[in-house]
C-alpha cells in the first residue's frame, strides 16, 4: 500500500513544482533575450531496509532552451541581438564574469555601458565608456561600437563588444537569470559571432506550449491526489476485513 503512496505523494509534490517553473516560463513571455527553462520527470528507487521495492518520482531542470527567440526592430543604434549561437558578455552583481541575450545597452551615469538591469557590458579589452559629447553611435556586426561626437566629424572606435559561443554543455543557467560557465572561468572571445544592430531579440518561450503544459500538470496533479485517497479508501477497507 505505501508503494502506491510513495508514488502519487512525490508525483503530486513535483507536479507542483513543475508548474512553478511553467509559470516562471510564462511569466518572462516578453523579456528580452530569456532562455526558457526546461525540466523533466524520472523515477528513482528509494534506498534503505525493505524499501527496493519503492520509487520516489523526481522532476529535474534538465537545463534552458537555447533556440534563439524572434529578432524585434528597435532602430535604436544601442540595441543588439545576437545572430545564431553566442552571447553577450557583461559582469555580473558578483564581479564575475556572465553571459546574456538581452542587449539593450544604455549608458550609466559613469559613462560606461550597462545593460538595462544596470549591468557592465564587457568589451574585449574590458569595460568601454562612451565619450560625453557623443553624437552618433553604431554598432557593426562583429560587436565593434563607433561614435562621432561634437568635435570630430571622423568616427571614433571606442571598443568592440565581447561576444562568446561557449559549448552548450560548458554553460548553466545561475539564479541571478544570468549564463555562468561551469568552470567558473571566463569564456574566451569569438570572432565569428555576430550582432545585428537597433535590433532587440525577444524571449524564445512557446506561450501556448507553457500553457498547454501548465493545464496538463494541473490534471496530473488531480489524478495523483486520487490515487491518494484511492490508497486511503482500500487501507480502511483491509482494515474493516482484517479487523476484529
């Protein structure tokens, strides 16, 4: 009998959680450059005295969806998306090294830029800051930035974005929504990465799919609270036959 109540107990538990997850999913439908989260259910065998025979059901974040989302005109000179695999390199709130899609780039009251959470986009030769009496600014495809300002009328490089394309296997997604290599060091650059400027990419989440995937979880999750009561109904069943 405690069979079936392992079962439907850790299923409805991870059940819930994996609308959790849909939900964050749904939740980030229109942010720029989010990676929607991926998870999936397994079976794992209990393990102590007398309890082979039991299966807890486990649910996993097997990891992001790295499909790239649609490519949103800003014609905003600042904005950039990344075209195919790669990323946007920028510090994270710890100092270390991170990597994102979302390139709305701004400059921060230092001059520096920033992306629009306020964190330090990275140039190949480390932070860039943007000259005060800036006029016109572009952005090539390879990521490197060129501004004319009041006085000069020849554009001037003021550094070239870093743009990495680490082996998916070799990034995580961290709790600060940001992609970290696993190692913890910072991915070198690559050069055949490319940007598209005044562009913004959106986030690549399948909003009917969530949603298909959220109601499916919600009659699972029924179904194993009446595998609970079922268990309950024939536990007093035996009891009434085997009793005094």
């Amino acid at each position: 009998m405690d069979r079936l109540i392992y079962t439907a107990m850790t299923g409805a538990k991870y059940l819930l959680e994996r609308q959790a997850t849909l939900a964050h999913n749904l939740a980030n439908a229109s942010t720029t450059g989010f990676r929607a989260d991926t998870v999936g259910l397994r079976a794992v065998p209990t393990t102590g005295q007398q309890a082979g025979t039991r299966v807890f059901t486990v649910e996993t974040t097997t990891g992001s969806d790295l499909s790239q989302g649609p490519m949103i005109s800003t014609s905003r000179n600042l904005d950039v998306a990344v075209q195919g695999p790669g990323w946007l390199a920028v510090q994270a709130p710890d100092g270390t090294e991170a990597y994102t899609r979302a390139g709305s780039i701004q400059i921060g009251p230092d001059g520096t830029l920033q992306t629009s959470s306020g964190l330090q986009v990275q140039g190949t030769g480390g932070p860039m800051n943007m000259p005060a009496d800036a006029q016109t600014v572009a952005v090539a495809s390879d990521g490197t930035i060129s501004v004319q300002t009041a006085s000069s009328k020849t554009p001037t490089t003021i550094g070239q974005l870093k743009l990495v394309n680490p082996p998916a296997s070799d990034i995580t997604k961290g709790l600060d929504g940001l992609f970290h290599t696993k190692s913890g060091d910072p991915a070198d650059a690559d050069p055949s990465v490319r940007v598209a400027g005044g562009t913004l990419e959106g986030s690549n989440v399948n909003v009917v799919e969530s949603m298909v995937g959220m109601i499916g979880a919600a009659r699972q999750f029924e179904l194993q609270m009446k595998m609970l009561t079922t268990a309950e109904q024939n536990e007093q069943k035996a009891g009434t036959v085997l009793g005094p």
